[in-house]
C-alpha cells in the first residue's frame, strides 16, 4: 500500500531532500509551495500525513494546521511541523494549533523518517505492515493472510481465513481501531476513498460477508453493529450483538 506523506514546504532544496528521503524510504511525497496550493491537493485527495513548514508565503503553516483540524473531513490527517523556529512557545503553539509532532531544522533526514514512521504507526494504523492479534484473529497485511486461533484447543493448528480484498481491508482497519467505532461514511473513506461515491449501505453488504465468513469460526460476533452509530471490532461479548447484527 503506497502512503502518500504531503509536503508544504516553501525553499525548494528544503523540498527536494525531503522528497528524496520519503521516496528513498518507501513513501510517496506529493509536494506544494504553499497553504493555498495544499488545500487544493488535499480536497483532490486525501494524504496519510502532512509534514507542513510553519513559514509561509500567504497564508502560515499554523492557519492550514489549524483549518485541516477545522474540516471533518481532514481533521484526523496526521501533521508534523518541520520549520526553523525554535522556541517553546512556538512548539507549544504548533502542537495546540493540531500538530502530532514538531521537528525542528536543520533536521537530520533520518530522524525525520523515524519520527514520520512513528506517527502514522500511532494514528494510521492500518497502513502499518505490522502483524495485528485480537479476538483469537491473526491478520498479516504482508502476506494478506489471516489465521483464527481455536479457543477450546491452543495446540491445534490455527485455521485460516479466506477473504475477499474488501472484507480484507474492513477486517484490518476495524482491528487496527479496536473498541472504536465508525459510522457507515467513515468506513466508506477510509476503505473506499472520500472520492468514490457509493450507497452508505454498501458498507453493510460487506459487513455482512465478512461476518458469514467468521460464523464458520465462531468469531462472528467480534464485528459489532452499534446501533444508531456503525460497526467496531471488540473481543467482548455482548448479549445483543446477535440481535443487533441481525439488524444490519
């Protein structure tokens, strides 16, 4: 999965190293000048992260920072703010203002990979290639695998689970977000993109494929509906999960 790190950086050779590291590093840098030319590529696209200078033409990094945390749509993208100041209370102002992180330049390109890693590992976890365990489930988005572990017999062999791509990726983001849950749109942009324009009940058709597939292990009630909000992944049971999956 290609994850595409936004950078609003204003000095071009600032710019070109950056994009030189991500690439080097296995992301995808989409680049803009200023706050201006970024609104415009994020409401074309969303990226997994923007890494924003504070000091720029027009209008600051801290105004985008803080209209990306305005809008419902952007305001979970992960930020970092890579600038020259310095002082406390610009780091405190830019981590008020909804940064996730503040870097500091000149900045070493490694530790700037790192911190970006870090960042989307703690708030994109399903982009991560990290092996997730939960509810007796092993999910491997690696090798696109996923294993149920047999409850009444741990020495037995883990059974694996055949998934359709989409079930795959619902599956993966919901145990990636564990005991939160998401309404229908939400799921609709994270797995499906905030640009494709699909019935909100198309979410419904898959949760429902992927349940039928987990029913053959027991482990269908690990997909909850929550009723008037969305679905979650939970190990815990709970006595009107049947009902309320009937429901959906």
């Amino acid at each position: 999965m290609s994850i595409t790190v936004l950078v609003v950086e204003d000095e071009p050779a600032i710019q070109e190293l950056i994009s030189y590291n991500l690439k080097k590093s296995g992301l995808t840098p989409v680049c803009a000048m200023d706050a201006e030319q970024a609104t415009v590529m994020v409401n074309n696209v969303l990226p997994d992260l923007v890494l924003l200078d504070w000091m720029l033409p027009k209008s600051s990094g801290i105004e985008f920072a803080r209209q990306l945390r305005r809008n419902t749509r952007t305001q979970s993208i992960p930020i970092i703010m890579l600038t020259a100041r310095i002082d406390l209370d610009d780091k405190v102002t830019g981590l008020e203002a909804g940064a996730d992180d503040y870097i500091t330049k000149p900045f070493s390109p490694r530790e700037l990979i790192a911190r970006i890693k870090a960042v989307l590992r703690r708030r994109v976890p399903e982009i991560s290639e990290e092996i997730i365990e939960a509810g007796g489930l092993r999910i491997d988005p690696t090798t696109h695998r996923v294993f149920a572990y047999h409850d009444d017999n741990a020495a037995a062999e883990p059974t694996e689970v055949k998934l359709g791509p989409t079930e795959f990726r619902l599956l993966h983001f919901l145990m990636a977000h564990k005991e939160r849950v998401y309404t229908r749109t939400q799921l609709l942009d994270r797995i499906w993109g905030d640009h494709v324009f699909i019935e909100d009940r198309t979410v419904d058709v898959h949760i429902r494929r992927l349940r039928k597939v987990l029913e053959k292990i027991g482990k269908d009630y690990l997909v909850q509906t929550v009723r008037g909000t969305g679905y979650r992944f939970s190990s815990d049971y709970e006595t009107d999960s049947g009902e309320q999956q009937q429901q959906s």
